[in-house]
C-alpha cells in the first residue's frame, strides 16, 4: 500500500471553504511548512485552524492569517504575532485561547473517542464560563469537550510508504495527538523511506492513522525573536533549537 501524493498540492485539495484545519507544532518547531503554503495557495476562506500558535508574521499560520484565510484560530498562545492580535482586536478573527495542557488533552479525548473530560484547569477563570462543573473528593473540575478537525496537517521526521510515523525530539510536541483527532490526516514527511525499514517499536504514529503522506522540502525558518527564550539565551531554549535544527 503506498499513502504517498504526488505534491503538498494534492495533499490540501479537498480542504474547502469553512474547514477545520489542525497544524502541527509549537512555534516554528515541527510545523509542516510546505502544507501551510499549498493552503495558502488553495485559497479556501473561512478555515479554523487549531494549532498551539498562530505562526509568526509571514512564516508558518502567519501565512494563513495574512491571506485572510482564517475566521477562528484556536490555540494556547500568539504573543508573537503582531498580525493576529490586530486582527482579534478589530474583530477579523475569533480567537479561543485554550490552557496548554488542556489544549493537548482534548485533541488526545478527541482520538481516543473520548467525548469530554473533567480537569481543574481553569475553575473559578474565564476558562470555566458557560462549561459545567462538579466536585470530585472535595475539589471543583470543569468539564471540557474534545477537540476534533476535519484535516490534521503533521510534520513527521521518518515515514515509510504504508504511513506510519516517526518524530524527533522536540519537534514531535502536538503532532501526534493532531494524527489521531481529525476525520483525515496528512503527514508532511521529511525522510520517506520504504516499509520494514521503521522499527516497529519506534512509531510514534501507526499508519492507520494516516491516510497520505507528503514529501518534505527545505525551507529557511525566520531568526529567532527577542523574548530570551525565542533567542536562545536560557538554556531550555538553547536546547530546544539544537533539537529542531538536528
């Protein structure tokens, strides 16, 4: 069985107007970048994305907002991106801002069937507003729905032709709950290679999950942004960017 398409081209042409989209990747870390620009180039309106940030200005989900492209991002933080936040604060765009681990949590319930949860995230905030809650053994739990998409778009370091997946280091983060949650999901690959040569106990991502693969191509990132962690002066953050650069 081979999963592979043809072009980043194909792989986004059944994503029509007012789809829901999930992106994989924490910052620019693991985000399948050529899928995003085939979007850009589909030019389908209306789309919500789901992804832990909205990119940055002209790379990643930037690319997206800057074509007008989105009329709800969901996510857990876009504190680097300017275009965003004018674009919520004139009313372009809706914006759900999601707790981080709750945000993972709903994409992983959404996979594993999972209709809704309870978690103490966010009681007594503007998190729990409109959301039922109950007590368990003394403590107040809010209840959250899973998250689910039509299209998941993953970026995978290793997947054979059947379409099972590996990730490296850091830039697996959200990618393989996003495989799991969504109706069809593609893998942007960066290393396709042939079945049997995976080990087995090394996918992450078993290829039931994906029905398409994606060659990856190399494309430049931005330098990295001011905040010192962005910068790579702690060293968390150094770490971090050796990950996605190796």
């Amino acid at each position: 069985m081979n999963k592979v398409v043809a072009s980043a081209d194909e792989a986004v042409r059944d994503v029509g107007d007012g789809a829901i989209v999930m992106l994989g990747g924490f910052g620019l870390c693991g985000i399948p970048e050529n899928l995003i620009r085939a979007l850009v180039r589909k030019g389908s309106k209306n789309l919500t994305t789901i992804s832990n940030n909205a990119g940055v200005d002209g790379y990643g989900v930037g690319l997206l907002l800057a074509a007008g492209q989105i009329g709800r991002h969901i996510g857990t933080y876009v504190g680097e991106n300017k275009l965003l936040e004018s674009m919520v604060l004139s009313g372009k765009i809706q914006l759900d801002l999601v707790p981080q681990g709750t945000f993972a949590e709903r994409m992983r319930a959404a996979g594993a069937g999972i209709p809704a949860f309870f978690t103490p995230t966010g009681v007594g905030t503007m998190v729990a507003e409109g959301k039922e809650t109950r007590e368990f053994d003394g403590r107040t739990y809010v209840m959250e729905r899973a998250l689910k998409a039509d299209f998941a778009y993953v970026k995978a370091w290793k997947g054979d032709r059947m379409g099972n997946l590996v990730y490296r280091k850091t830039a697996r983060n959200f990618n393989p709950v996003m495989a799991t949650a969504a109706k069809v999901t593609i893998a942007e690959v960066e290393q396709l290679v042939e079945p049997g040569e995976l080990d087995g106990d090394l996918v992450h991502t078993p290829s039931f999950h994906i029905p398409h693969n994606s060659p990856a191509a190399r494309t430049k990132h931005p330098p990295a942004q001011s905040s010192p962690h962005a910068a790579g002066k702690t060293p968390e953050s150094r770490r971090a960017q050796k990950h996605c650069q190796d």
